[in-house]
C-alpha cells in the first residue's frame, strides 16, 4: 500500500492506493524493485481470476476430484 496525502490548505484528504496500480519514474532508486513487485503481484491477481471463473463454472471442482 502507498499512502498519499494532498497538502492542499482547502484540502486535506489522503489515499490509500496499492502500489500496482501506480506508475512510478524509472530513475528511482526502488523502480526496479517496485517493477518486479508489480509484475509478479499481476501476475498473481491474473491467477486469481482464472481460478474464480473457473470455481464459477464448476470446473474447478471436478479438477480436484481427478
């Protein structure tokens, strides 16, 4: 999670983002680490899904039986 604060002196929210949904400058120093935080995180979200589509057609069901 990323937390950002707007310091505007009429507004004063903060967000709370996760970091793969973020693009950040490749020049940083953590770039490279938060790229392959977010490559494997989407890869890992991409799972998930197939997982509950497949859950809801039914078909992970009778995998598991197999």
């Amino acid at each position: 999670m990323c937390r950002f604060q707007a310091s505007d002196a009429d507004d004063a929210r903060v967000f709370h983002v996760s970091i793969t949904h973020l693009t950040f400058d490749r020049r940083s120093p953590l770039a490279r680490q938060i790229a392959r935080y977010q490559k494997r995180r989407n890869k890992r979200i991409k799972r998930l899904r197939e997982l509950e589509i497949l859950g809801m057609l039914g078909i992970v069901a009778n995998m598991r039986r197999s």
